[in-house]
C-alpha cells in the first residue's frame, strides 16, 4: 500500500466515522442539546472523545477533525503532523492588539494535516475533505496556502506545524489564537 492509499484509507475511515456522528450538524444547535458552554468546549475535546461521543463534523469543526485524523494515523503507524493556519486580512492587527493590550480579536483559520514524501518534504492536505488532494505551495511556516471556503478562496498563513502531541495541547482558543499570532517555540512544545 503506498503513502497516498493508506491516506486516504485514513481519509474514509474518518468520514465513516463522522458520517455515522448523532445530532445536529450544528455547534449551536449540539451545544445547547448537550448543555454544554463556552468558546473553548470544542476545542477541549479528544479525539477519543469525538469518536466515542459520535460529535458530527460540524460541531468537531477542523481542530477535531484535524485530532481524529492524527489518533488514526498515530494508530496506523502514519506519520503526520498538523499545520495551523491563520486567515492573513486580520493577523497584524491582532499581533498589534496584543502588544497594545486591547481587547483580543477573534482570528480565524483552519488546521490541516501533512505528510513527509519520500524525498522529505511536507506534503498537505484537508482532512476534512473526502478525496486525498495535496496543496501545490511549499509547506513552511510563514507561508501563505489558499483554501476554497464556500466557493470563495481565502489565503492563510502557515503559523506553526506541531506534531499530533504539541497539537493536542492546544485545548481552549486562546492557546490556538497564541499559536496563530505567534508561531510555536518548538524548544518548548
């Protein structure tokens, strides 16, 4: 089985499994079914948790999904690692609130998976898309990658690329909005 099947043998594993979820497709909706709160609940959840809580795709969003693809990597004996990304139209004004200690602006961004080829390099891709189809740039950290949101392309910037452990820290927004201004210190991690 070459890289690329087992991937997307991953890939399908994946999409059963959020297929198979119970409730609503919708965070809101699912949150207040499951009395559940906060910005952070989302972001706290295991991978285990997503599969064994049977939590759509929707509601997991792309940090679950980005976890419930690593755990079956992981599993696989895959290696990958996750590549936070940053929408750029309001990332210098964040970093510049930051500094200036105003009020935190919501960022948003998606997390994507990538793989080493045989020569080494980073090859990513969507998770949370069904069909394997790899992104064309570079993948660094600085970086800008496109990705088609409902028909529209929004550039992102790779922020940090941590390994399933170092992502999984990441479990209320504002360690991923850290991550997302400020890179990681991989020294640290």
């Amino acid at each position: 089985m070459t890289q690329d099947d087992k991937i997307q043998s991953l890939l399908d594993k994946m999409h059963t499994m959020f297929n198979g979820a119970v409730g609503p497709n919708n965070r809101a909706e699912y949150m207040r079914q499951h009395n559940v709160s906060g910005i952070d609940w989302h972001f706290s959840l295991s991978a285990d948790d997503i599969i064994n809580q049977k939590i759509p795709r929707m509601v997991a969003g792309c940090t679950g999904i980005a976890k419930v693809f690593c755990k079956y990597a992981t599993d696989a004996g895959l290696d990958c690692v996750v590549l936070t990304t940053a929408r750029i139209e309001n990332l210098d004004g964040a970093a510049q609130d930051i500094k200036e200690g105003k009020k935190e602006r919501i960022i948003n961004g998606h997390q994507i998976i990538a793989v080493h080829d045989a020569g080494g390099r980073l090859r990513a891709f969507d998770p949370g898309q069904k069909e394997l189809k790899y992104i064309k740039p570079e993948i660094k950290v600085g970086n800008i990658i496109k990705f088609r949101f409902d028909g529209v392309v929004v550039p992102h910037l790779i922020t940090a690329i941590l390994t399933p452990t170092e992502y999984n820290k990441i479990d209320t927004y504002k360690k991923l909005r850290d991550v997302y201004v400020n890179g990681v210190d991989n020294k640290k991690a």
